[in-house]
C-alpha cells in the first residue's frame, strides 16, 4: 500500500498478546495436567535424537519417491527401479528403507485407483505400520487409511476393530489448548495472523470506529495484537472497536470474549464484542448488521474452502459481505488443490503437503509431543482421510481447498479484486522467519499480490487481501 503504515507492528507485540492470555485466561492450562512421565519421554527423545541424525527430511524422501515414481509410471517397471536405486550408496541403509515403503504406497494407491485391489494391498504388506520419525508417521497414517478404503471396496468388516470413544468437550479443550500452542511457535500461523492484522490495520488507519468481523475458527491472541497496536497509535482518534465472530456453536467464544473485554478495558480500547453462531456450511445466511459510520474489515481465516464445496455458499457469503461496504477482506487458507478425480494424483500431491507439515512441526514444537499428536491427528483424519482418501470428491473435506489462483478468477467475477498486502507485513514477514533457528526452512514467496507461505519449498497458505468493488460503496455513500 502507498500510505505508510501508522500501525508498527513487532515481534514483541504478538509475544505480548500471548503473556496476555496466560495473565487474564487463568483457565489456559498445560496441554496434560498431571506430572509427564519423565523416563519414557526422555528415552523416546534420545532415541529420535539418534535416529533423526542420520535420517533425512520427510520432505526429502517424500521428493525422491515422485520423481522415482513419475520414472517407473513411464517405464512399467516399478520392482526393479526400487531395487536398482542408483544413489543408494549415498543414502544410509534407514533412509533407502523410507525411500522403498514411500514408493510401494504410491504404487498401492496407483493400483487401488486401477481398481486392482489385490495388488494395492500386496503393495502395502511391507508397508509398515508405526513409526516415530516424521516420514514413518506420514507413511503408516497413509497406508493405514488406504488398507481401510481396500477392506470396504472387498466389503470386509472388521467386528474387532478397536472404536475410539472420547468426551467432545474435553477433546475441544485440548484442541483449543494445542491451537494456542502452535500460534506461538509455528511461523506459518504467526506470521500469516501477523500479515492478516497489519494489512487490516493499514487499510483502517484513520477509522474512528472499527467493525472486524472475524469468520473461522479462532483464539483471541490476534485480536489482543490488533488491540495492542491501536493502543500504541499516537493521536488515537478511536471511538469504538467492535469485532463480530461468526463460528459453529462448537467453538465457545464467551470466554475469549471476557479475556478481551478485561484486556481492552487496561488498554483504554472502547470494545464492542458480538457472536453469531453458524455452521459452516449455512453462512451464506449469516445476518451481518452495521452501524453508520463504521469502517468494516473482514478477516477469513480457512473459511474458503468450507465453502467452496458450495457454490451458493460462496455467492451468499459475498452478497452479505458486500452490503456492508467493507474496506477490506483478508483471506488465510490453505494454497493447494486436490480436486482431481484421479485418486492416484491426489495421493501424490497430498503426500507433499503432509511431508512438509509433518516436518515443519516436528521442527517447530520441540517438547509438545501432546500438541503434535493432536494437530497430526486432525491433519490426517479430516484432510486425508476425510478428504483425499474418500471416493465422494463432493464431500467437505480437502478436496474442496484451492489454490489463490482459483480465488482470484473466482472473485473478479463479482468485482472483488486482489490488492497489495501491507509493505510493512511483508518486510517484517522475512525478518521474523531469521528470528528463530527452527523456523529456517520456513519459506515467504508470492503469487500476484497474494503472500504464499510454506516449509523447504512446499506452498502450504496464502494470505490475500481483497477489494470490494467501487460502484459497491458510493452506493452505500
């Protein structure tokens, strides 16, 4: 943006919004209450220690296997390429191992797609079924899921297999817990909360008064750095901030509304909070409602892609939006695409994005073996194996994520167009990633005007900013 920016926003700013919640929300506790078991953890840490120094990136190997693959899909001849390895003196013995069960996975799910069942699950005999590294975890989830779709296409029931019953509010609690935990230390969720804030700030430098309705999934940590940064203003002319979370009934926002309401009140901020429930896939219907005078942002945080499995989803949402004269919309989701019908196609695209998170966070949450179990477990269960690995591509899941490239096309064709993120998140983007050792391999690219952020070259989101069309608001003027 050609203005620059009033609203400086610091590495310190978004720590501070963390003291913050752990000073207010007595109620955030340790992801485990109770004393860890020292012994065990310790003798699992050094045998990963001793394992990982010699093992290659899940990234790598994951890499390997599709080009070796792409090779054996050209020549026919997948059992002898696997065996042959030409630079398999140059891997340790552990690593050419991950190498071959990667490829029998992607020739199971190569045959699963020919419907050649029986092929596939011989395929996945050797495949094995646990592991501790980050490539054994994405190949034993994988297979595990695939072994399943197998035994239900020979209509195989298994009236032993083991069901997992948990408590739903108890399991929301951790998941809340092991959010916050990744808001903290996983660069792509800060930095993208981060780039999200100051552009919304940017585009509302002289507002009065505020509206930022907030669509997704959320904690408040965000909020407190949007709070932070309007209390630092010099000459603050700010009247009233109001913020409007729209989520499921599942998400019990009520409390994250009293930690704000007593952050706001010791930083002098006038804090109007509202809650409109609604499932994701009824908020084309949400009632937005504003007041005169308002200058209204909109902040998307993986919103899209719940509805982009319906198309009058999308439209609805846009024409609600669209009477509220917004100044700004800023969109994070994922930035890629898995809508092939060819299952085969989305197992390999899939794997790369699994790899690359499945490092990013073995890198990233060093002593939170609680917080990576749940966070994988969500990743697996509802983008793969609700997602990818379900035959229905019509269904909710990952099949329905798109790359920025679609939105962009998408949205112009209701005059909503792609503008500049802020120079100063872009600027302060590149220079948080060199804070921390273990975000190194974190990656900051572009694409158009969008930021697109990933791990050791792999996309995995997007942060946009949009436009609402002119002709839109001077007809609300």
């Amino acid at each position: 943006m050609a203005e620059k920016s009033r609203f400086q926003i610091s590495p310190s700013n978004l720590q501070g919004s963390f003291a913050l919640l752990s000073k207010y929300r007595t109620q955030t506790k340790r992801l485990r209450e109770g004393a860890p078991n020292h012994l065990q953890t310790d003798q699992r840490n050094e045998a990963r220690c001793a394992l990982t120094s010699q093992a290659l990136s899940a990234v790598t190997i994951v890499k390997m296997a599709l080009q070796l693959h792409s090779t054996s899909l050209k020549t026919g001849d997948f059992f002898n390429l696997a065996e042959s390895l030409s630079f398999k003196s140059a891997i340790s013995s552990q690593n050419e191992n991950h190498l071959k069960h990667v490829l029998m996975l992607l020739n199971a799910a190569e045959e699963f797609s020919n419907e050649d069942y029986d092929q596939a699950e011989n395929l996945l005999v050797s495949v094995p079924t646990s592991g501790n590294l980050p490539i054994e975890r994405v190949i034993t989830c994988y297979a595990r899921y695939l072994r399943e779709r197998i035994d239900a296409k020979k209509c195989r029931i298994d009236l032993e297999r083991r069901v997992n019953h948990f408590d739903l509010e108890e399991e929301m609690k951790d998941i809340k817990d092991a959010i916050l935990v990744c808001e903290q230390k996983l660069p792509l969720i800060q930095i993208s909360n981060y780039a999200a804030v100051q552009t919304i700030l940017d585009s509302l430098s002289s507002a009065e008064t505020i509206h930022f309705i907030d669509i997704g999934r959320k904690l408040c940590s965000y909020w407190i750095v949007m709070m932070q940064a309007l209390s630092n203003q010099k000459n603050c002319q700010l009247k009233q901030l109001k913020i409007t979370a729209v989520c499921s009934p599942v998400y019990n926002v009520a409390e994250s509304g009293k930690v704000l309401s007593s952050i706001a009140k010791s930083m002098k901020i006038p804090l109007i909070f509202n809650t409109l429930h609604a499932e994701k896939n009824a908020l084309a219907n949400v009632n937005f409602e504003s007041e005169k005078g308002e200058k209204v942002a909109v902040f998307m945080d993986h919103s899209l892609h719940c509805l982009s499995a319906c198309t009058k989803n999308v439209e609805g949402l846009l024409r609600g939006l669209k009477r509220l004269n917004p100044h700004v919309m800023v969109a994070i989701d994922v930035e890629e695409s898995f809508t092939t019908s060819s299952f085969g196609e989305r197992v390999r695209g899939a794997l790369s994005m699994s790899s690359a998170v499945v490092d990013c966070l073995e890198s990233c949450l060093e002593g939170e073996r609680r917080c990576m179990e749940i966070i994988e477990r969500i990743h697996f269960q509802e983008s793969i194996c609700n997602g990818v690995m379900n035959e229905d591509t019509s269904r909710i899941g990952f099949s329905h994520h798109r790359r920025i490239d679609f939105w962009r096309e998408y949205f112009s064709r209701f005059g909503i167009l792609e503008t500049e993120m802020s120079e100063a998140s872009l600027c302060q983007a590149r220079l948080m990633i060199g804070e921390r050792a273990c975000w190194s391999s974190c990656s900051l690219g572009t694409n158009g005007k969008s930021m697109i952020l990933g791990w050791k070259g792999i996309p995995l989101r997007f942060v946009s900013a949009w436009k609402f069309p002119l002709i839109i608001q001077k007809h609300h003027k």
